[in-house]
C-alpha cells in the first residue's frame, strides 16, 4: 500500500471477488507473482522476495486484493451510520425506529469529517443481505425489505425536497451465504444505475429479543 502511495493496508486477503474470474480468463489475466516474503527489517515492497515470472502453484481464488487507507487525495469511503426512516403524516414528522426507508451515512476513512448522507439501491440485495442489514441496526432479521411502490409510502416525494433530494450512495449489496456481518458483504459506493424507484427500504423484527426465522421466510416486496 505505500508502494501505491497510501500509508498503511487497512484490510487484504484472497477469495473477494474484485474482478470476476470470467473477466481474467477473457483478457488472459495470469498469475505472475507468487511467494512474496518481506521480514521484518524491509521498508520497500520492492526489497522483499518472491517468485516472479517463474511459475506458481496457485488458483485464481488466491488471488491477492488489498484496501489501503491515508495520503491519498481520492475520498476512501466507508459505512458511517446507518437508519430507519419514515415519514408520518398524521404527525407531520420524520421518526426512525425498526422500519423505513434505509439511509446511510458515508465517511471519508481519509478525513472523517468529510461525510455523505443517501439512500441503498436494491440491485443485487436479497434476503440474507436483509437479515444481516436487521442485525446491524440491532434486531434479530428482517420481517420484509423491497422498493416501489412501498419506499413512497416511508417517504413521500415532498419529503425527498425536504430531505434536499439525498442521493442513492450505495449499490450492488451481494452477501455470500457465509458471511455474519453486513461489513463482510461485497457492494459499490458512491457510482450507480438505479434510479429514486429501487430505494431500498426494510422491517425489522420489532421485538430485539425475539428468534430469527430461518433464512428465505422474508417477504420481498415491491422489488422486480
């Protein structure tokens, strides 16, 4: 990571998929580096040892990824905070609580007071990405999740203009079925192609301290 200008690796591992495997196969993407050793007393990337060039004994779900973070000029966006959101007529007010239209709060990892606040589309969402979204805002799962026509009904177009009409920030959630926390699921920031309609909202269980249901007994609403 500081070889790539950042100054330290917040995260890495293998086996996320960054890149699909059919797009490396397409261009002939190959493994060219493998067994890379730095011990302690190295300060460069380019100091440490490893196989290159020479063959490798790897498959393409090694492949290496790394999220680096700090002294970059580009904003690294992450998961702020994260609500329920629905607007009540009778009282005339905004409330949040266990169902709502879900909206998020982005942070800069580079300079956390540089935030942006916007709505999740439901491209790629599904019921376990639901149930992990619940247990993150604290409940047990998630009762149902969908968009149109039912998000209209937790926000109100005039409420939108009052909300100065908060852009879709995240899109493309996809949880494999063995991950146990929302933060572990794959999803795009920032860049979209969805539009006010696929505004993702969810109901939570009401009851905290109520059992889950099993995975796929969620109703889906509203979604195409």
């Amino acid at each position: 990571c500081q070889y790539l200008g950042y100054e330290y690796a917040e995260e890495w591992g293998s086996g996320r998929q960054y890149m699909p495997a059919s797009f490396l196969e397409e261009y002939n993407i190959d493994i060219l580096v493998d067994d890379i050793y730095c011990d302690e007393s190295k300060t460069n990337i380019t100091e440490c040892e490893a196989d290159v060039l020479v063959g490798h004994d790897c498959g393409s779900y090694e492949n290496l990824w790394l999220r680096c973070a700090g002294n970059s000029s580009e904003p690294d966006w992450g998961l702020g905070e994260a609500y329920l959101m629905k607007y009540d007529e009778e009282d005339d007010a905004l409330s949040y609580g266990f169902e709502g239209l879900l909206l998020v709060t982005l942070r800069d990892r580079n300079d956390p007071e540089v935030t942006k606040f916007g709505t999740v589309c439901d491209d790629s969402f599904n019921d376990h990405a639901a149930n992990l979204s619940c247990q993150y805002l604290g409940y047990k799962y998630a009762d149902a999740w969908g968009s149109a026509p039912q998000n209209d009904n937790y926000i109100p177009e005039h409420i939108y203009d009052f909300l100065k009409d908060p852009p879709i920030l995240v899109d493309d959630v996809q949880c494999d079925e063995w991950t146990t926390s929302i933060m572990e699921c794959e999803a795009r920031l920032i860049n979209h192609d969805c539009s006010r309609s696929e505004n993702l909202w969810l109901k939570c269980s009401e009851d905290e301290e109520e059992e889950g249901t099993e995975e796929g007994e969620t109703e889906e609403e509203g979604t195409e």
